[in-house]
C-alpha cells in the first residue's frame, strides 16, 4: 500500500545535508542518461493556476509527479512518487517543506561546483522562507565569513538576520540598500517575487558567484540584463523549463545580448562536461527553475527515511 506523508513527517525525517545530497544525485543521474526531467506544465484558471511537473530518476528506482494549484495566492503542494521498477505508487507526499528544502540544495550545489573556492561574504536579497533555505545550503558546501541581508522592510531584514545568524552560526548583518548589500559579496542569493530587475549588473564584481531563484516565469525579472550579459557562465537546472519560464535570460536574448547557446546545464557541469568556470574572475550565474528532478530526487530520500523510521500512514 502506498505511503501518505504529512508535512510535518517530512520536516520531522529531512535534513538541508540530504537535500544537498539528494539533489546532486539527480543531476548526477541526469549527466549519465539514468534520469529525464519534464518541464512544468501550467493550467489557467479563474481564480489561479494548476501546475504540474514530472521526473523519472531510474538510477534512484523512482518516478512521479509535483502537482500543485495556487488558488487565490495558496498554493497546495504533492508530490507522488511511483516506482520504476514495479510501476507501483509508493507514496503521497506533502510537498511544500519539501519544495523549500530543494530550491536551496540546488543552489548549494550550484555554489559547489561554480562558486571560487575561498572564505566568502554572501549577499542575500530576499528575506522570504526560500531565502532561508537558500543560505542554508550555501553554509553547508561553502567557507562563508560573512553575510548581508537586504529586503524591502526594514523589519523583515533585521528579523531574517537574527533569525538567520542563529541557524547558521555565522553573524548576518542588515543591509539599508540593494546596492550595499551587492558591494564586496562574493556570492550573491537572489530570492524574491519581483516582476523588475533587483540586481544590477554594474554593482557587481569580478569573481562573484550569483544564484538567482526567484523568476520562473517569464513575467518576472530579478536581474537587469546587464548582470546576464557580464556573466561569463550561465547554468539553468534545465535548459527546455528555463527556455520556458526563466525571465532573466529570456529578456537578455531578446536584447541580443546572450545566445541560449551560451547557455549550460547544471547536470554538465557536475558531470565534468562544461566548467562551472573558468577563472577567479569569472561571474558565474545559476538560473534556478525549479524542476521535477530536484522533487523526485529528494521525495525519494524522504520514503526511504519513512520506511526505516515507520512514519507517515498506509493508504
């Protein structure tokens, strides 16, 4: 009988290290042709939209589906996951918590692999619950010696700063500009619901590193077209859903000021395939969709944990 898990069971069985974890495996899977990644599909409705994505990660013996519908702003998140080996359902997952903790892995992955690899200062501009996870999954794959928050409420920052400098044990500080928060970071974390460009490609430096999570759909921008076209390596979690729905580079092609041909896959780069950069120099851009391979990935983890630990009710 397949598995229903609550959220709370998921937050009670998952850590960030096996987020991080399960998701470099997907991509892993996908660098080596044992994993396929559907874009997400989106249905309008009168009061909202119905999203729905899908991944096969055979190396994992797992396949299945997000779907999701935002109705009125609320969005409801499950995942089902399904076997390949038997074809048999083997779990219903409530999947907002879940969500969170794989928006930040990706990033932390991409960090790993694409980031300079010395003590940094993070910049973070967002202080939403995705921001959260974001810096998470950096401190764990990175040396951080510092970091800065900037958002639009002085009270949301101040909060996410405290907050946050207790969670991750190292200080973060409140920003009173974009642009100071920007200046001197060498990893930049861009997580939020803007429609225009927060991030301005003149502020930043050589070397930094920037994940960009937040504009996936192409009515939202987080980054002004010059900060994609100073990017010497661009990276998406996958490169048809970003085609799709990845604001930033869409507006920047149309401009002519980068080809998507310039643009790479997060499964190359951890393959081997294609650098996460060239030198110290380098600005390096992650573009993160979001994408079922993330999902399926770590719902997989998630039942493997239930099974041994006997959480969550048969159905």
């Amino acid at each position: 009988m397949p598995l229903y898990l609550t959220e709370a069971e998921v937050d009670q069985l998952i850590t960030m290290q096996d987020a991080i974890e399960s998701v470099e495996a997907g991509f892993e899977a996908i660098s080596n042709g044992e994993a396929a990644n559907l874009p997400r599909q989106r249905l309008r409705l009168p009061a909202g939209v119905f999203n729905i994505m899908s991944a096969a990660i055979p190396a994992m013996g797992v396949m299945g589906l997000k779907a999701y519908g935002v109705v009125k702003g609320r969005p409801t998140f499950h995942i089902q996951l399904s076997s390949t080996e038997t074809g048999e359902l083997l779990a219903i997952i409530e999947a907002s918590r879940l969500g969170q903790l794989r928006t930040g892995a990706a990033s932390g992955v991409a960090t790993k692999y694409m980031a300079r690899d010395v003590p940094s200062i993070i910049g973070v501009i967002g202080s939403g619950n995705q921001a959260q996870t974001q810096l998470e999954a950096v401190c764990r794959v990175h040396q951080v010696s510092g970091v800065k928050v900037f958002s639009r409420t002085a009270d949301r920052r101040e909060s996410f700063a405290e907050e946050m400098s207790a969670r991750v044990g190292i200080q973060v500080s409140p920003a009173e500009t974009t642009e100071s928060c920007v200046s001197d970071s060498d990893i930049l974390l861009v997580i939020t619901g803007a429609s225009e460009p927060v991030l301005n490609g003149e502020w930043i430096s050589s070397g930094t590193h920037i994940n960009a999570a937040g504009a996936n759909s192409p009515n939202r921008r987080e980054l002004d077209v010059g900060a994609v076209h100073r990017s010497n390596v661009i990276v998406v979690d996958d490169i048809d859903q970003a085609r799709i729905e990845c604001g930033d580079i869409n507006h920047a092609v149309d401009g002519g000021f980068v080809r998507w041909e310039q643009v790479r896959a997060l499964s190359d780069v951890i393959g081997g395939t294609t650098p996460g950069r060239n030198s110290d120099d380098d600005i390096t851009l992650f573009e993160s969709q979001g994408v079922a391979l993330e999902d399926i990935a770590l719902a997989a983890r998630v039942y493997q944990l239930a099974i041994e630990q006997s959480k969550g009710v048969n159905i």
